[in-house]
C-alpha cells in the first residue's frame, strides 16, 4: 500500500490522466456499442417459462412485444367509442401505426367478431399492437413513435377522447429520471462535507473521486450487458451504491490527511499516512461488500449474477479511486486541504499538539450509554423488533404498472382496461398445450368448459390451435376476475395447477402449462424462496469468517450477525410500509413534495429485492462494525479493559460513521425520485437501513451488548487462537506522531509535546503504551505518550506493545 500510495503522489497528474483516459475510452467503447440490458426476469425450468417457450414455438408471431391501446370517450360522446367520429379517428391512427416500423401487425376492436374488445358501456375499447421483437430488444425511437401517433388521435376533442398506452415496450418510453436523484444526492453530500471540512477543495475530493469511479462503472456495465445477461435496473442500483460508499471511503481518507496536515506534516506525507492506514480499512471494507454481493451467484440465477458482478465492479472501482485517484488529488490541491481559517491558525500557532481525547457530545454519549446499557440497549432492541413487524405481512410478487406513477400512460392505460373490462383483463392468464393425437385434442375442446365453471374465474377465450395436423400446440386466454397482484389471483393458479388441468390430462396424453403475468410472478418468488436460506446463510457465513479473523473472536461476529439480520428484518418492515401497504404517497405528502405519487400505488415487494439488499445490507453494516470495532480491539488490546474499550471505541468513532452515515442515508433516500418502483424501493430500503445502523445499532446496542458482556466480547478458544491466519486491518507506522495511543490508568503527565523518548527501560509492564523508533536490529527507544488518544474514526494505527513473551516490534 505504501508503495502504490507513494508512486501516486510523484506521478500525481499521471494518474489523474490515467482515470480520465480510462473514463474516456469506456465512454467511447459504450457510445459505439451501446447496451444490452434485459428486463426478462424469467427463471428457467418452471412451469410459467415452459409455457412461454411453447407459445413462442408454436405461435411464433406472438414472440414479439405486445401491448395495448386503450381509449375512452367521455359522456359528450353518445355513441361511445363506436360513435363515427371516434371510430374513424382511432382507426385512421391505428392503420398509421401498423405501417409503422417495427410495429408487426394490429388487432382493431372495430373488425367483425372483435367485439369483445369494446366494454359493455361502450365507452372504452382496445387495440392490440404487436411488436417484432421481445420488448429488451426493442428500439425505443420506434415505440416512441407508436405512443406519439396514438396519443395525437385524441385531437381537439374537448377533452372527449382519451387514448393511453400499456405494456412492457410502451414502458421503454418511461425512462427512469436518475440524473435528478443523483444531482439531489450529490447536492446533499456536499453540504454535509462541506460542513464537517469547511474548505470547498476538500468537499470536492470525495464528490469527484466518487464520480469518476462511477461514471466509469456504469459505463462498463453497458460493455457487461453485451457478455452476460445483466437486469435493466444494474445500471442504476450500481450508482446508487457506487456513490454510497465512494463517497464514505473517500471521506475517511480525507478526514485523516487534513488531520495530519493539522499536526504539521508535509501534504505528501500527510496523504502517504491517511492513505496507508485508513486505505487499508476502506480496502477491507470494500472486500467485504463484495463478497456479500457475490453471494448472489450461489442462486444460479442468470440476470442475479449479472447484477452481482455489476455491483461488484462498482465497489471494486470505487477503492481503486480511493487509494489511488484520491491521493493524486490531495497532493494536487495541498494545503487547500484545509479551509483558510484552519491555514492561518497554523501558520500563526504552529501545529496541533495530540488531541486530549475525544469531548464534546460523543463522548457524553457514550458514557451515558456506560452507565445505562440494559434500558437503552432495551429501547434499542424493542424499537428494531417493532420496525420489523411488517415483514410478517410480506408479500412477494412483481409490480406491473398499475403501481406506476399516476401521471404515466401506462399506469393509466392500466386503470381504463381495469374500469372498462375488470381487474383480471390487466394480467391474463395462458395456458400452452402440447396436442399429440385425437384424445388429446378432445381433451383441449372440452378444457374451456370446465375452464368458466371455475371458481375466480371471469373469461374464457379459446383455445386456439397453430396448424390443423394431429401434433399441434393450443392455447387458452383466462381473465381472472381479480387483479394480476391480488392474492386470489395467485389461488387461481393454484387451483388450475393442481385440480383443474390434472383432471383434463388424467385420461389423454395432454399436457397443459399454465403461465401468464401472475403465474410467472408466483414461480419466481417460489424459486427465490428456495433458495434465500442458503444464499443468507452463505452471506452470513463468510462475514462472520472475515469478522473473526480480523478481531480474534467469537462474540464479535456473533453480534454482527444479529445486528445485520435486525437491520435488514427492520429495513424490510419499512419497505412493506411503504411500497406494499402504500403509505409511501402519504409520507411524501407530509413532507411537502410535489411528487405525492412518486412511488406509485401499494403493491408486492420484488421478489429478488430481499436477495440484493441482503448483500448490500451485510457490506455496509459491516464496514461500520470494522470502523467502530477496531478502534474498541485495539483499546482492549492496550490496556484489557471492555468498559474502557467500548466507551473510548464509541466516543471516537461515532461521530464520523455518523457524518458518513448521513452522506449514504441523503444519496440512497434521493433515488426516491428516480421515477422507478423498483430503484425506489433499494433506495427507502437502503436508506433506512442505514439510519438504523449507524444511528441505533452501532451508537447504542453495539455498545450496550458489549458493556453487558463484559470480557465474553474478545473469548476466543485457545485452539482456534493457534488455527486463525493473523490478519491486520491498520498496521501501526512507526514514528507516526499522527496518531498515538491512549495511556494507560497510572500514567502521568508529563509537559512539552506530550511525548518523552527514553532508553526501552528494564521491567517495562506488559500493556504499556509505547511507540518504537528505529529497528528491533538497531539500538532503539521508545516513546511514552504522556496525553490520551486522538484516534480518528476507529482508523487508528497501532502502537508496538510490550505483552507477556516481550517487546514486539511493529515496524512495516
């Protein structure tokens, strides 16, 4: 580290150049290539997927896109939609848009027998627009040129004429607003930096390092789109958490150099110090998230290993910018690392003596949480178990686009075909037959009848066949009398699964898959289900191992493991809240936005978001527990006292992972306003689960735990001590007056510096708290610190201690 570190710095602009070459060229290479995101979320192997792949099989004209124009006419039309001005007009814009390219063909409701395309009062109907390709491989130029022609039919007609959209491709022209929630993040990132540094230089360094590894990230995830299969929303979860914890890193690094640079050190110094120490922990943290977003891979999922990588890659870029584009850009801007006022105080009063501990309300806090651990670790804990209450109400299904915004065309089109032709005509549903002999054709012309007398059934159409020979493929249209996300709906399914098709097949060689909106919804939250025990577990697993090495004990990563499961139980609970039962428009209006309908109406939680906001979830909580962990082990180590440990730990960590916390909470929270359902969720979900980490479980029952456990916190068995790999998080440099540890009870104060080098004297007593000069080789001293610690954010460089077998020499 401290190599690349030092190299950075005498290439300085070298390296800016480099990052801003390699920006340019991914931006060139994805502006010549484009992208290739999917929104196909199908997993194979189920019955909804076999259905598909036989429908597109045997009716290959159906492979397309298709989706709905919906119109509705107002009372000031008598005739309804078949009134003659309205029937000419809608029909003229509906030729129009099947001689439009890409468009493969139009199904009209005014032909012959298309009756049923017209609602019973005559004031709406619908017309079918098939595509020629899926809807990911659709130009969105071209359906823009669908919706433009189709709305311009409604015309000068006070307000009579109503024409919306629906459908997957039409959504295409619904793009996601990002730009708006980054540009809110990034605006709120910066007021809270440049509060905590008061200089704008040093505000700018996390922003812009944070930039330039995400910008380059999102642009190779479009290059990834092209080699595997990666989900439509990759990209904009990737920023989401790219700017997170690009600009946490970075602020952790720059929070150290300024700190030096307050002592006297030289700029290039200063940032060697901040980089090698701290970028040691920003490294670990980020290895840590990675892992836990690679642990989606265990499920085998095609577009979940394509957001795994994805986030992964953005991660990776953002440590990459942190330990090397970041010093560049702090030798660069030198001394403006500190605001003027903080320049001309050293200048005047020379550099800062070591800082007598931490004061103010941290450390205030942090006593009180001493003194009351089990009333505050109780309110802690109940408050967490109250959050995650909702979750027993989960309910995992797809969102279509009758939770859009209410200002869409597509969430329109979705309410008309609702009111005109009832809930189910939103989410049909299809069963696919396989016919192979004249029984089994039989069995397919009667299945229509037993299909009405179906219980929740409203509409039968069909069956259809694709040829005239004895092996041939049918299928049947049923519409549910309940809505695509309404839980009868998936009892329909169920009840055609297993009584009402097995029936039909039982005396032919049959064979029916019911697939459709719903049942393709219900099968992939099953598959998710199965397979999230093992996922977490995994997740679980292989932070509790990093954990565990990294502090030499069980109850720590024991306790971590609680706490990221109570955070993401609790988070979880306020993402029901919101997005299932619908507060989420009421809690906006609260706030006083104009958008009250940004988060659509209530509907099910995706069934993948449990899965990623794990992983996110369980890199994040543990980057705080590292920060605030480490600096408790390393008080324990010095001097064996937990009170002591957990209160010093708490004090001068909490209020960084605090400010660091309030940066994640405003960049996750403002992709409220991304416009998608989806995006939204990961960014309330994440928010808040953030909010509770930092602010109720690292602050309060983390330290409440530990003062009750007392010593239990660092027991770890004497064989698994001798097993362990040792693995240092921050190594100590020796000769760093940067950071010097606390003393110990007894020791005295001496005047000056608040250091006095000595000869190493005989009979040192073991724990004692001094930092070594020169090599164990070499005659050496040793410095007493006579003044308390001025750790910064649990990033703290260890001081060489004398234990049990002797000196030990901490020198890289």
């Amino acid at each position: 580290m401290t190599a690349l570190v030092r190299w950075c710095l005498r290439r300085r602009v070298a390296v800016v150049a480099l990052w801003l070459a390699v920006l340019a060229g991914v931006a060139t290479a994805s502006g010549l290539t484009g992208s290739a995101y999917s929104n196909d979320y199908e997993v194979p192997g189920t019955e909804s997927g076999r259905a598909t792949q036989l429908l597109s099989e045997g009716f290959p004209d159906r492979a397309g896109d298709s989706d709905t124009v919906v119109w509705h006419t107002a009372a000031a039309h008598g005739g309804g939609v078949r009134e003659a001005g309205v029937e000419e007009r809608m029909q003229r814009a509906l030729d129009e848009i099947a001689a439009l390219p890409g468009v493969s063909g139009v199904e009209s409701p005014y032909g012959s027998g298309a009756d049923s395309r017209i609602s019973a009062d005559g004031r709406t109907a619908y017309a079918t627009v098939a595509f020629d390709a899926p809807s990911d491989e659709l130009d969105e130029a071209e359906v823009r040129a669908v919706v433009d022609t189709a709305k311009a039919a409604e015309g000068d007609t006070d307000g009579g004429l109503e024409v919306e959209l629906g459908g997957a491709g039409i959504a295409l022209t619904e793009g996601m607003s990002g730009h708006l929630s980054e540009a809110v993040g990034l605006a709120v990132a910066a007021v809270v930096l440049l509060l905590a540094f008061g200089s704008f230089a040093a505000m700018l360094l996390p922003i812009v390092t944070a930039l330039v590894s995400v910008g380059t990230s999102a642009l190779g995830i479009g290059l990834l789109s092209h080699a595997m299969t990666v989900a439509d929303f990759a990209p904009m979860l990737g920023t989401l958490i790219g700017l997170g914890v690009g600009i946490d890193y970075a602020l952790f690094i720059v929070t150290r150099h300024r700190a030096g640079l307050k002592r006297g050190l030289p700029v290039d110094e200063a940032a060697r110090r901040a980089v090698t120490s701290t970028g040691r922990a920003v490294v670990f943290a980020g290895v840590t998230v990675c892992i836990a977003l690679l642990g989606m891979l265990v499920l085998r999922l095609g577009f979940l290993n394509g957001v795994a990588v994805a986030a992964s890659l953005t991660v990776v870029l953002a440590v990459l910018a942190s330990v090397t584009l970041l010093p560049a850009l702090l030798g660069m801007i030198g001394m403006r690392a500190l605001s003027a006022r903080e320049r001309r105080r050293l200048a005047e009063h020379g550099p800062l003596p070591a800082q007598q501990g931490s004061t103010g309300f941290a450390a205030r806090w942090s006593a009180f949480v001493e003194r009351h651990p089990k009333l505050l670790g109780g309110i802690a804990a109940a408050l967490m178990l109250v959050l995650a209450l909702p979750v027993s109400a989960l309910h995992l299904g797809t969102s279509d686009q009758g939770n859009g915004p209410a200002t869409a065309t597509t969430r329109q089109a979705y309410d008309l075909m609702e009111k005109g032709f009832g809930p189910g005509s939103n989410g049909p549903l299809t069963l696919v037959a396989e016919i192979d002999g004249a029984a089994d054709k039989l069995a397919f012309e009667e299945l229509p009848d037993k299909l009405r007398g179906t219980e929740g059934v409203a509409q039968v159409s069909g069956g259809e066949l694709n040829g005239s020979g004895t092996s041939t493929t049918g299928v049947i249209t049923v519409v549910p009398d309940s809505a695509p996300q309404d839980e009868s709906t998936s009892r329909l399914v169920e009840r055609l699964r297993t009584d009402v098709v097995p029936e039909s097949e039982a005396d032919s060689g049959l064979r029916v898959s019911v697939g459709g909106l719903t049942a393709s919804y219900d099968d992939f939250a099953s598959v998710i289900l199965g397979k999230l025990p093992l996922f977490v577990g995994v997740v679980i697993a292989l932070g509790c191992a990093l954990l565990l090495v990294a502090f030499r004990s069980v109850g720590i990563p024991v306790k971590a493991a609680l706490m990221n499961v109570l955070a993401v139980a609790a988070s979880f609970g306020i993402v029901v809240a919101v997005f299932q039962w619908g507060w989420g428009s009421g809690l906006l209006a609260l706030l006083g936005l104009d958008t009250p309908d940004a988060l659509g109406g209530g509907g099910p939680i995706e069934p993948f978001l449990p899965v990623i906001m794990v992983s996110v979830l369980f890199g994040l909580s543990m980057d705080y527990q590292v920060f605030l962990v480490s600096r408790m082990y390393e008080e324990w180590r010095l001097t064996g006292d937990n009170r002591r440990s957990v209160r010093v730990g708490l004090a001068e960590t909490g209020r960084v992972i605090n400010s660091a916390a309030v940066i994640m909470i405003a960049v996750f929270g403002a992709f409220v306003l991304s416009g998608d359902r989806v995006i939204a969720m990961f960014g309330v979900g994440l928010a808040a689960a953030v909010a509770l980490d930092a602010f109720v479980l690292r602050t309060l029952l983390v330290p409440a735990l530990m003062h009750l456990l007392g010593g239990a916190n660092w027991w770890l068995p004497g064989w698994l001590e001798r097993w362990l790999p040792r693995v240092s998080i921050e190594p100590g440099e020796p000769g760093d007056e940067a950071r010097e540890p606390g003393p110990g009870p007894d020791a005295e104060s001496a005047p000056g510096s608040g250091t006095e080098p000595v000869p190493v004297p005989t009979g040192v007593p073991e724990g004692a708290y001094v930092t070594a000069r020169g090599r164990a080789s070499e005659p050496a001293s040793i410095t007493i610190p006579t003044q308390p610690s001025d750790a910064l954010i649990g990033l703290s460089e260890r001081a060489p201690t004398v234990g049990p077998h002797g000196y030990r020499d901490d020198e890289d």
